[in-house]
C-alpha cells in the first residue's frame, strides 16, 4: 500500500523543502493527544500538560479530534512562513467550506478522497452523515462538529486563539530549541536536491519514501492505497522534530501535497517496507510454517532434517521455506551437498516494532 504523488512535468523549483512553525506546533498537540505514539516526548508532554491552564486544557480538549487521530490539512501549510501568525493569518484566508470539510475529515472520518465541493455547510446528504458519525465519535466529538457546522467563523476563531495561547504557553520555547536543528536537516535537503536532484533529497527523507523508476511519481510507502498530483504550487516537504514516527500527508482533492517527515536521529534505522512486514505476516500465518521456525530457532536444519522431524515430504518443506525467505526470515548458506537453512532471529524479534512503525507511519 502506498500514497503515489505524481510529479511529471514538475520544474526542480517547484519541490520544496521548508520548516513550518504550525506544523510543528501540530506535530506537538499530537504529541500531547497521543503520548503514547511518542514515548520519547513522555516527559516533555507531562511537564506541558502539567502547566497548562484549565481553561486552554477545555479548549485543546474540545478541538483536539483536527490533530489527535490524524491532522487537519489546514495545518499542514503549502507554502510554510516564518512565522505561526503568517501562517494562521494563511489559515484565515481558507473560505469556511475548505476549512469544514478538512476539520471534519478529521473529526468524522470522512473520506479524503470525496470530490470537492461536497461540503457539509451546502451538501444536505454531507451534513447529515458529518452529525451520524461525529455521534457515533463521541460526544465531545458530535458538540465540535455541531458547533461548526452551525457557526463557522466563532469555531475558527476560537481555534486560532486556543493555537496562539498555545504559543504563549508552551510552543515559542519548544520552537526556539528545535530551530537549529531543522534549518540543519533543511540545509542538507536543499544541497542533496540542487546538486544530486530529487532523487537523492528524498533518499535522505526516509526510507520509506522514494522516486518511482521514471522519476514522475513520488512513492510513499504508508498503509493507504491513494493518489495526488502536484500542480501549481509543486509538493512540499517540512521537516519534524516532535512528529516522530509519523509521515503526515496532505493528499486530498483540492490541496496541494505535503509530507512532514521526521528529522534523522543519529542514527536511523531504515524502516522495513509494509510490503516486507505484509510478507512475514502472511508467511507466520500457516501453521507447518510455524513448526519449522520452531525447529529452525534451536539452530540450522536441512530440508531433509525438517522433513523428518516433522513428518512431512522434502517437497512440502520446501515450499514452506520458500515462502519463509522470500520474507526474509531465513538465510540459507550451502554446506558441501546440503543447504542449511538459520532463522533470521533479530528479523523475526521486529517483526512487532516493524509492524507498529508501520502502521503509524
């Protein structure tokens, strides 16, 4: 599965490597929402929520459904500014069906890929299933999407300042901390990109985004099967601190893609392809597979000793082994006639982390 963000035709200058302070700012309420995705940040998100007011803590609670499950588009800005005030002043210019649709995307689940215009301030059938699933949701949830639905510029507002409250309380000084490291991560990006291309930019994005063959489609390894194209305004991509593990996209209709990714730690560890992860589920789901890995984690075995111990014919073990290496979770070394078959035993100890990096990502 994989997000395709086709760039044919696309002029060099039109990809863009740039920091955004609300982003940023996003990538940190996700962090407060959801601390469990980032344990590294524990510390930081109890010392913040500790020293939030009571009355920002309501706020950040009633509107947390555009950045806790996944983020609002609004706030994963094109063209990033300097400054949070440009870039909310950016989000003040959205008309108040672009703004709804992208908060109740987030809000209600709805589907990124419906065409535009089907806004629930104009659409009747959109309304009404925006209400059924925010209720569904919860009912902090359903009480956002009404108030929204039914006063559009007093949510917006509000919003903006819960955001610039947060600056004041929490934001500028984590930003301050953090801006030396994204403008070296940005340097880096850009001198990949104006002297090896794009291809070599994206290489060091991560390893989980790469340039198709052609070089007309960017090719996001998350689990969703989706599409973009990036016209206009080209794609941009805006380096994290505090959004790690994520690669947050802007995909839908009507918006021009962005990818924040994470910056680099010291040293990274590639992550494994959901492709990858998908293979050694499928391949840890038959049984017979099972009872030979048990085997094979008390050392190396033959075919024939599999054979034997299990009671199966050479035939049959050997296409389980087959399947079991192309997931990588095998190696096999010849040993005079025989070929001795070892368990990839720190591939298969993964196997849960991959999967969980995987799905966040």
């Amino acid at each position: 599965m994989t997000l395709r963000i086709d760039i044919s035709g696309l002029p060099s200058e039109r990809v863009r490597f740039a920091a955004s302070p609300l982003a940023e700012l996003t990538a940190m309420l996700h962090v407060l929402a959801e601390p469990g995705h980032h344990p590294q940040f524990a510390g930081w998100a109890a010392d913040v929520r500790a020293g939030l007011r009571p009355g920002l803590t309501e706020r950040l609670a009633q509107a947390e459904f555009l950045w806790r499950a996944s983020q609002a588009d609004f706030l994963i800005p094109a063209r990033p500014r300097p400054t949070l005030a440009e870039e909310l002043d950016d989000v003040d210019r959205i008309d108040d069906e672009r703004y709804v649709t992208a908060a109740l995307v987030t809000t209600c689940g709805s589907n990124r890929t419906q065409a535009p215009g089907a806004s629930p301030l104009t659409d009747t059938a959109a309304r009404e299933r925006a209400l059924v699933v925010a209720q569904a949701r919860g009912v902090r949830q359903e009480a956002f999407a009404q108030r929204l639905l039914a006063d559009p510029a007093a949510v917006r507002a509000q919003v903006r300042r819960t955001l610039e409250e947060c600056a004041e309380t929490f934001f500028d000084d984590a930003w301050t901390g953090i801006v030396a490291q994204l403008a070296t991560d940005l340097r880096l990006k850009n001198e990949l990109l104006r002297r090896q291309g794009i291809g070599a930019a994206l290489a060091s994005v991560s390893g989980a985004v790469t340039l198709a063959p052609d070089s007309d489609c960017i090719i996001v390894d998350k689990m969703q099967d989706k599409a973009t194209a990036a016209r206009g305004a080209g794609v941009t991509f805006i380096p994290s601190v505090f959004g790690r593990p994520h690669l947050v996209a802007v995909h839908a209709p009507g918006w021009h893609p962005v990818l924040q990714y994470p910056i680099a730690e010291p040293s990274p560890a590639e992550p494994v392809s959901l492709e990858t992860v998908t293979l050694r589920l499928e391949a840890l789901a038959h049984p017979v597979r099972l009872r030979l890995l048990r085997t094979l984690a008390r050392g190396p075995h033959t075919t024939g000793e599999l054979a034997h111990v299990w009671d199966l014919s050479t035939p049959e073990v050997s296409r389980h082994l087959a399947v079991l290496r192309r997931a990588g979770l095998l190696t096999a070394r010849r040993q005079g006639r025989y070929i001795r078959y070892t368990l990839n035993l720190p591939d298969l100890a993964e196997l849960g982390t991959d999967l969980l990096a995987a799905v966040l990502r």
